[in-house]
C-alpha cells in the first residue's frame, strides 16, 4: 500500500544533560560548551516517521528550528532514513517561547505544502514542556493524538493507541493528522547503509548537501519578526533559583533499634 | 472581579483527584487576589457533580453537557472552552489545567487560542509582581501586578525556573498531578452555575473513540499512599524488594515504590516509579533504601511527611533532605528493623 505522500518529522537538537560538560555550578547550562544530542524523545518520532513511510509510503522530510549547528541532527536523521531535511535557522528566533516557536514551525510547514502526516516528540528535554506539538496542530487547525504508542492507517484514517493516566485509548482520526510519540513507541533502528553513505557524501559535495539540507530564515517563510524570539513570546522567565536544600537537619540514628521507636512515634 | 478558572477531569462521571487539587491551588490563589474561582466541567449527565466542586472551593461552575461531551476529546473541549472564554468581555485571569494526559493534550491549544502563555507542568504557584525593563522589548516593558509566578523545575531540575506571562489573560498553567492539596471539603457551599452554549461543528467531532482501556487496581495506588517503602539501585538486585516487601508487611497498607534505576534495571514495573519522570507521592512516611537521593528523584518524595534513609554512603544526597538517617548497609539494618517492628 502506498498512499501517503508527504511525511514531516519534527525533531530538535538539546544540550545532553548526561555530560558534565557546559554545566555551570549554579546548574544553568552555557549552551556552546555542552555537548549536544538529537532530542531523545524524537528518536521515537523519527522512527514513527520511518514506520509510516515504510508501511504507507511517503517521502519523509525532517524540520528543526535552531542555531546553524543543529544541522548535525539533520545529518543524523538522514542516516536514518529520512529523505530531505529543513533547517529553520534566524537570530530573530533566539529566545522563542512555545508560542513564537510553534508559529515559526507552523509557517515552515506552510512553506513546505501539503502533508499527510507530521510526527512530533513527546517533549524537549530542554523545554521540557510537551506543548509545541499540540500548538503545531493547533495552528494548522488540524487533529492530533498525543502520546501515541501504536498506529496503523486504515481506509485513509489513522488509527492510533496513546498514555492516558492508568491505561490507554484507542482513537481514530482523519488526515492531515498531528501525532505526538510517546516514549513507549518503537525505539530507534540502526543508521541505515544508505543513509551513512548518503552522508558521507554531503559532507564532500557542497551540491548535493544543497540538494538534501534546506536552510531557510524568517523571510523565506513569510514569518512576522513580531511574534518571534523574546519579544514575540508570551512568557518570560523572570528568575531561577537553585532549588533549596530543604532541611540539611536529618537526625543520623545509631541503628534499629533507635529507629522503630522514632517510627512508632511517627506513626502515631 | 477577577476569576481563576481550573478545569475539572473526570473518568466515567467521578471527579479526578487533580479536579480537588487544581481547586484547592486556585483556592490559595484567588484568596490573595480577592478573586473567585470558578470551574469549567464539560461532560455528560454530569450535574451531580456540581455540589462537590462547590464544596472543593469553586464559586461557581461553568457547565457543558453533550453526548459528545461525556468522554475527553481534544476538539470538542477545544471548541467550547475557547468559544466561551473568547466571548468574555472580561477573561479570566487565571486558568490551571491539570498535567495529565487530558490537559497537556488540551492546554496547548487553548494557549494558542487566546495567545496566552503557558508554563508546563508546574510544582508551584504564587502571586507577585513584575518589574519588566528590557531595552530590546520596549513595548512590553512596565510594572505588572497581581502576576501569575508559575514555578517549575527546569533544566533537568537542578533549578527551578519562575515564568510569567503578564500580557495576556488568562494566564495559563498546567500543574503536576499529585502536587497541590485540595482544601478540607466544605459541606452545603452554594455556589453559581452557569451553562454554557454548546456549537459543535462536523470537523469537531471528527476523532473517534474506539475504546478506552484502565487498570483496575486493587493494589493501593502509590499517590495516595500513606506509608511507603521505596528502593533504589542500592538494593543491587530485584530480590532485594523480598526484603522490601517484609519490612512493607510491618506496616498496616504500605506500598513499594522505586527510583528509575530501578525501572530501567527491569527490577520493578514503571508503575512503581517515583519521581520527575515518575508518580508524585505525598505520604506520611517514606523510607528510601539504597536511594541516592537525586534532584529528579527528590521532586517526587518532597512532600513526605517524614523521610527515612537508608543508605550506607553518608554523603549521599539524600542525608541533605531526609528528616531521619541510618547510615549502613541496608542489608543489615533493615532485617534488624523488622525483628523490631515485629516484637512490638
Ligand atoms: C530527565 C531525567 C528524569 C529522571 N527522572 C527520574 C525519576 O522520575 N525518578 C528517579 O528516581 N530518577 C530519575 N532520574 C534519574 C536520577 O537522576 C538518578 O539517576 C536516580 O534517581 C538514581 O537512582 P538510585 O538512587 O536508585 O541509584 P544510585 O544513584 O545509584 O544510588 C544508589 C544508592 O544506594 C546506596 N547503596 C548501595 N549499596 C547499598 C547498601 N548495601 N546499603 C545501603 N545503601 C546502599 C549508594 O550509596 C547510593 O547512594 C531522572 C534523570 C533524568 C536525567
Ligand atoms: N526547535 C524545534 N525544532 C523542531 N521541532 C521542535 C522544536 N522544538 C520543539 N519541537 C518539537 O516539539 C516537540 C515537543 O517539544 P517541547 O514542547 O519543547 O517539549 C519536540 O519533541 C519536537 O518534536
């Protein structure tokens, strides 16, 4: 079967939390010095999107939004399979909140055209937030099933299992079609032959890099600098705290014996 | 006057505990604001809930009951939340949404809709003021009062980040189940009860529910539980929860729980984890064993009345927080602390 045409996946590049390395002592992170990763979340969303294309057809294409490194991810997921990338890369997004990067996105993929299906991470690990997926559809004024975990296409409608607290549901949605992937999706394959290849290749012919990496800015997409970066964003974060050692009083107790009667006391 | 709205979740017709929770937060809020609370509850055959989130805090309620309406689904929701608050004159100035899979699949969008800000998954709330003086965003600059500080862990939660978002109401905030505490139920409150217009287009009713699957769990659910007694990697194997389960068998209803090493070892089932990634507990007694005691873990046992650790590195991180310590091999001390436990 092969139905589907156009395939987006959404995917971010983030400091990796699991290195020491760019993190301040006071727990901020100085964004150069630390080592950056594809979002690990989006490694579920860029296998959904290979599924989709394998099972239904389709060309996938790849779209982040960050500083010009963030082209390593694209490279990355052209390993994987993907078959063409955007990079959204502006300093007037530096900054943006869920609202201003959702709307950057949302003009991308009008840029971009018609789409059948467009596969979101859960979540950042740096925004940490889960909101620019739903704001994405929200825009596109399309439907969306969060948390999936399992899907399949069936008479042109998606068929989808996603979280909720407890168990799960099974819903049934038309295309176009916005889909969260839950961290219970599929993990990752191995980069593909073809794709490191395809890779190596770029890396050389700046012509072929041209043919598979699309670089826009603001202007390309048609965006409004207004709703962008800091200024564009509703929220501001006014201030970080580390967050405080609560008691530093905890009473060391000499062994069992001392601790069944505290407990008992406790318990009371 | 000014409003905070929560939005009220329920399965099958029976409020969530979030529902009491997100009241209760509202509760504290609108007391320094001098404001009401008022609850948005979408559903079917519903109305025999109202009285109960009267009692919860609400002044009054917005009602929508539909068909299509007796379960969550993002468009419907969407489409009558939004309509409504945008034919407000005066919108409110607050709106928290759980953050469940409901209100984090719906929330966003609203946001959207009324180009509000939203903080995600938020662990405290308060009110204060906001003095913006920025050179590159004069437009926006000035004095703003009566804020929203929506307060969150951020960057891996070794800090915790205050994000507002003045401009625009409602100021809007999805609150981590678990978190906030509902306040004593006041019986026989009265309250208003507004309904609310239902215009459902096609498009809106588009998604399909074709089932819904949820545990029934007979075992005692680890938010709400009074006692537990959580492991962590220093257990060293899945059998050390035997050990675990002894020292719980002590106890009238305590739980296991444990920390993601754990989970990720495969020892214990997801369900048991505790922590930011996992459940939020409020216990009134904890004992962690072989736990190290790491920010994300600690997000989600800080409200313990009482902490007990075990752990046989005395600088482990945990000691900075627990109220009461034995530093030692859990091996050892926790056979000696069941033979006391039972001789009692
Ligand atoms: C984004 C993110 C989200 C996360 N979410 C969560 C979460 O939700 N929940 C969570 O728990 N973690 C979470 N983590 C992981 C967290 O950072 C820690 O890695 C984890 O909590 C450590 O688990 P632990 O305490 O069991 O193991 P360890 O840190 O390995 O600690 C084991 C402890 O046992 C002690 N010990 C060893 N042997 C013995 C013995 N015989 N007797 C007594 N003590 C002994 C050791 O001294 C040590 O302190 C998250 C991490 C990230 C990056
Ligand atoms: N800058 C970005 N570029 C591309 N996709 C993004 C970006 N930010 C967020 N997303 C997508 O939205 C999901 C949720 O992100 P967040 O709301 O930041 O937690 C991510 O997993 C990505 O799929």
């Amino acid at each position: 079967m092969s139905f589907l045409k156009n395939i987006f996946v959404l995917i971010k590049q983030v400091p990796d939390q699991g290195s020491k390395a760019g993190v301040n002592l006071d727990g901020t992170i100085d964004r150069a010095k630390a080592r950056r990763m594809l979002n690990p979340f989006d490694r579920y969303a860029l296998q959904a999107a290979l599924d989709a294309k394998k099972n239904y057809g389709g060309q996938i294409t790849a779209i982040t939004m960050g500083p010009p490194l963030a082209i390593e991810i694209l490279f990355e997921a052209l390993e994987h399979g993907v078959d063409n990338t955007i990079l959204l890369s502006d300093r007037s997004l530096a900054g943006s909140d869920t609202w201003a990067t959702s709307y950057a996105l949302k003009k991308t993929i009008n840029y971009l055209g018609e789409f059948d299906l467009i596969f979101c991470g859960l979540q950042t690990t740096d925004g940490d937030t889960a909101q620019v997926g739903s704001q994405i559809a929200e825009r596109l004024n399309i439907p969306q099933i969060t948390y999936c975990e399992d899907f399949k296409i069936e008479n042109e409608k998606i068929i989808a299992r996603r979280v909720i607290e407890g168990g799960h549901q099974t819903l049934k949605a038309p295309l176009p079609c916005l889909i969260t992937v839950a961290n219970s999706y599929k993990a990752l394959k191995y980069k593909t032959i073809h794709g490191a290849k395809l890779v190596q290749d770029i890396m050389r012919e700046e012509e072929k890099k041209n043919k598979y990496i699309k670089i826009l800015n603001i202007n390309d997409i048609k965006a409004n600098p207004d709703f962008l970066g800091i200024k564009g964003s509703p929220t501001i974060v006014s201030k970080t705290e580390k967050i405080s050692e609560i008691s530093g009083n905890c009473k060391i107790l000499k062994g069992s014996k001392e601790l069944s009667l505290e407990l008992k006391e406790i318990l009371k | 006057m000014k409003e905070i709205l929560v939005l009220a979740e329920h399965v099958d017709n029976k409020l969530s505990p979030i529902t009491f929770e997100l009241l209760g937060a509202a509760r504290s809020l609108a007391d320094k604001l001098q404001a009401r609370v008022a609850c948005f509850l979408l559903g079917y055959n519903i109305k025999d809930q109202i009285q109960a989130l009267f009692s919860a805090g609400a002044d009054r309620v917005y009602i929508a009951e539909h068909p299509e309406l007796k379960d969550y689904r993002t468009l419907p929701y969407n489409k009558i939340i939004s309509d409504y608050i945008s034919s407000l004159e005066i919108k409110p100035h607050i709106f928290l949404i759980g953050a469940t899979t409901t209100g984090r699949d719906l929330a966003p969008r609203l946001a959207c809709k009324f180009n509000s800000g939203l903080t995600a998954d938020c662990t405290e709330l308060d009110i204060g003021e906001f003095d913006y003086n920025s050179k590159t965003d004069i437009k926006r600059s000035g004095l703003y009062k009566d804020c929203l500080y929506a307060i969150r862990p951020s960057f891996g939660e070794s800090l915790k980040a205050r994000i507002l978002g003045p401009w625009n109401n409602p100021q809007m905030a999805t609150i981590r189940p678990g978190i906030m505490l509902p306040i004593k139920p006041i019986e026989n409150k009265q309250g208003e009860i507004i309904e609310v217009p239902i215009n459902l287009t096609k498009n809106d009713l588009e998604i399909e529910i074709i089932e819904s699957f949820r545990e029934i769990n007979n075992e005692i659910d680890l938010s709400s539980a009074e006692i537990i007694i959580e492991g962590g990697y220093g257990l060293a194997n899945a059998q050390g929860f035997d050990l675990l389960r002894e020292l719980a068998g002590c106890f009238n209803n305590a739980s296991l729980g444990a920390t993601r090493k754990v989970i990720d070892e495969g020892w214990m089932p997801y369900k048991y984890q505790i922590g930011q990634t996992g459940k939020t507990v409020r216990p009134k007694l904890l004992i962690a064993c072989g736990v190290s005691g790491a920010i994300q873990q600690r997000i989600g046992i800080q409200n313990a009345g009482c902490i007990v650790a075990i752990n046989k590195d005395a600088c482990a991180p945990i000691f900075r927080f627990a109220h009461y310590g034995i530093i030692g091999d859990l091996y050892h001390v926790i056979p000696e602390l069941i033979k006391e436990l039972k001789e009692f």
